[in-house]
C-alpha cells in the first residue's frame, strides 16, 4: 500500500484529466497524468433497468472519476451490458465476483449489490489486495459486523461505507457540532423517525428472466424461487435486509448515535413496540425462519411499524420510530431526526436544519462548529464522500465512514430488529457484543449461510 500512496503522490501535481476532473479537488489529488497511471477500478452490483435499487451504477460512476474503471461484475447480464455502453464497451464483464477479483486484480472495488451480498464480497475483495467502498447497509447480522471489522484490520486496505449523510456539513455534520458544543445542554436524547415499510403479499413466482442468474443473485441466502417482488424490493425481505431499520436507519440511527454517544460502544438497554405483515405468524420461529429452516409465504416480512428506545450507558435515548409525533407539542415528523435537550431542539433531515439554536449562531460560533466539524471529518474538508475515500487512499488516513463506526450503528439497526422479533426489552454488552444472561436472544446474532457452487 506505501509504494502506492508513495507514487499518487508523485503524480498528484501532475495535468487533470479533462474539465470535470479539474473542477474536483479530491479527483485532482488522486489522478495522474493519464488514464494508465491511475487506480485500476472494477464495480460488483451496478443495477440497470429491470432492476429498483441502482446505487450500485451510481457509485460506480462516481469512483470513475478518480479511478480507471477495467471491469463490472453483475449476475444480471443486461444491467452489466448497459453500464458496460456508458462506458464505450470497453470494460472486460463478469457474472461471478469470485472470478473477476481472481482475474482482473483490481486496486479499487466498489459494490452495490443487494444486501445480504455486502459482506461475503468485500471480504473477498479487501483479500485480494483492494481497497473498497461498499454501499449501506453493510451487514445482514451483527456477527458479519465482526467479521468484516475484524478483516479490515487484518489487510489494513481502506474502507468506506456509503452512508453519505456523514460528509453533509450544512445539515447533518452541522447538526453534530451543535450537539457536541453543548447549546442544546445536557440530557440530550435523539427522536427519530425513519418511515415503515409496505406489506404486500403473497405473490406469485415465476421463471427468471433470461440473462439473470437467480441462484447467484440469493447466494447465501435460503433458497427461495423467483419473483419480481422479490428481486425489485429486497428491502422488505429479511432474507437480505432489514427493513427501514437498516435502510433509512443506517442513516438517521448512525447521525444520531455519533452526535449523543461518540464514545459508547452501543446500547445497553433496547425495548419497544411494531407490527409485522400479515403474512407473517405472531409466534414465528424468528431463529428457524433466517436460518432458512422455517418458511413464510411470500411476501414482505419486514416491520412496517414501531417505535423504540435505545438507551445508553452514559444516559442518552435515541428513540427510532416510523413516525414521531407528540401531541400537544409541535412535533410531527415522518423522516427526520429531532435532537433535544435542556436549553433547546433542532430538527434535522436532508432538506433542512432548524430551530432557535440555529437560528441564533453568531459567525463566531459558526467558526466554532467548523473546528468541532474539522475533527468529526478526521482533519478532512467535509462534502465528497466518494473524494474522501480517494483521499484517504492516497494519505492513509481514516474514512469518515469507516467500518468500526458503521459496525456500530449497524449493530444498533439489528438490535432494534431482534427486539421485534423476541418482544421484549433486551439487555446489550456492548463491549462482549452479546445479549446478557439471554441465550434466545444470542441466537439471532449469525445465520447460515448456504454454500455457493465453486467458480466456473
């Protein structure tokens, strides 16, 4: 990793690659001065048209900017056929990810599948010798959290995640900062509300289209057959996500658990309500059900309400819900994340940042919150997330979304989840990362995974 860094840096000065490279400061430091002096980059999972979640195709394009892309990998051949057109045709195709890491060897790595496959292919890509951005939520359970973390570690390559909120300064680093300062006072709790997911079902299975890989695209998961339900809105199948919990919670969770608990390592106490589809038995075998032992007709199965408390060691709340509201008090929200504490509120989400404390900043408190913003962003300018990650490659320093921070909110996500599915108030070690003195509830920390057939 040193000779490389070493050699970005010699190269950094030299001429941009075109008018849009040269407007971007973060692509400018980690080009060089052509397109065979820069990172070799290869994309898992881009999406396309027969497809709802197409992240994958995004940040694919935009790590381009900083890196030459040589490969795409898809289980579905006509999304790999389209991204592969918007980039002249040029790139070498793969159906197998196994196959591509093995044949192209690539230095950068992005991945934008499906969630249950986050895991299993940045662990793969980070030990064949690259450096990875993989797009949120990383983990399917809280033991893949420690696998990952711990493979980090063991390569040293860098690793990013995609939860962009964390490089927004006008709203959600700004938010942090005020937290942090202390203008809202003490005894600041977090109110989240995240939406809930649909029920539907069941639906009818039918053949795969022709192109797609269907077995590839379950891989660990239960053996399930296929239905465009299914495929297009994964994120309702615990199979391979976690509902809003961690779709929109890997967001607002993850903001508001750094910016009231920086230094806790989790939860101690997780205890709250929500309903399920119908679809889904009130005395399911949750543990049989995930482990792919126990089926369920097919339809969403994620929660599609609930509400939350998560309580820390050092006395903060982060309540998660699909909607807040308190009557009586000026509050009602559906997505969001309401910070309040002694002497104040503010409310905060991708559109906006308000409430008296932020209405009432003088410039030299905003020069202040700069300071305490600077340090949240590791020294680093804040608003590139895909730049930040390029950075990092090229310097060595830490990601602003880096695998022990989102291994934690994730954690959080899933413990929410396993409190649905037990009924009951859990008690978290957050430092042993298990359930105290509750053998069931230890049960949902891992999953089988089903074997995949071997390459070729």
């Amino acid at each position: 990793m040193s000779s490389r860094r070493q050699f970005l840096k010699a190269t950094a000065a030299g001429t941009a690659l075109g008018a849009s490279v040269a407007a971007n400061p973060f692509a400018q430091s980690a080009l060089g001065q052509g397109q065979s002096q820069k990172l070799r980059l290869a994309s898992i999972g881009v999406g396309g048209s027969r497809g709802r979640y197409n992240r994958g195709g995004q940040i694919a394009r935009e790590a381009s900017k900083f890196a030459n892309m040589v490969a795409v990998c898809d289980v579905d051949d006509l999304h790999t056929e389209e991204f592969n057109q918007s980039f002249g045709g040029k790139l070498n195709t793969y159906r197998d990810y196994r196959e591509m890491l093995d044949q192209e060897k690539p230095d950068v790595v992005t991945i934008g599948t499906p969630d249950h496959w986050h895991v299993p292919i940045a662990i793969a890509a980070l030990r064949s010798g690259a450096d990875v951005y993989c797009e949120k939520p990383l983990t399917l359970t809280i033991d893949e959290g420690k696998q990952i973390r711990s493979v980090v570690e063991e390569t040293g390559r860098v690793f990013q995640v995609g939860t962009q909120q964390r490089s927004s300064k006008n709203h959600f680093l700004s938010a942090i900062a005020i937290v942090q300062s202390g203008r809202l006072g003490d005894n600041v709790n977090a109110y989240v509300a995240i939406g809930g997911a649909p029920a539907g079902g069941p639906f009818e299975s039918h053949a795969a289209p022709e192109g797609l890989d269907w077995d590839m695209w379950v891989g660990p998961a239960p053996q399930a057959d296929y239905c465009e339900e299914r495929r297009r809105m994964f994120r309702w199948y615990f199979e391979y996500s976690g509902g809003k919990m961690t779709d929109w919670g890997a967001h607002h969770i993850d903001i508001a658990q750094w910016a009231l608990a920086p230094g806790e390592d989790g939860p101690r106490k997780i205890k709250g309500s929500g309903k399920f589809p119908e679809t889904v038995p009130s005395d399911l075998d949750w543990v049989g059900f995930l482990n792919g032992e126990v089926s369920l007709p097919n339809g969403y199965n994620t929660a599609t309400e609930f509400s939350i408390d998560l309580k820390y060691g050092n006395g903060s709340l982060i309540s998660v819900n699909n909607h807040y509201k308190r009557d009586g008090d000026n509050v009602d929200f559906g997505n969001g994340i309401l910070f309040e504490g002694d002497k104040g509120r503010i409310f905060v989400n991708r559109g906006k940042l308000e409430g008296r404390p932020v209405d009432e900043l003088t410039d030299a408190d905003r020069k202040e919150l700069d300071g305490i913003i600077k340090e949240l962003c590791n020294g680093k300018s804040p608003g590139n997330h895909m730049g930040n990650f390029f950075e990092c490659i090229e310097d060595g320093g830490k990601p602003i979304s880096d695998v022990w921070s989102h291994h934690r909110t994730m954690t959080s996500c899933h413990l929410c989840n396993i409190a649905l599915m037990t009924g009951r108030e859990l008690t978290w070690d957050p430092k042993q990362e298990s359930f105290v003195n509750d053998e069931e509830a230890n049960r949902f920390l891992s999953r089988k995974s089903r074997e995949l057939a071997s390459v070729g």
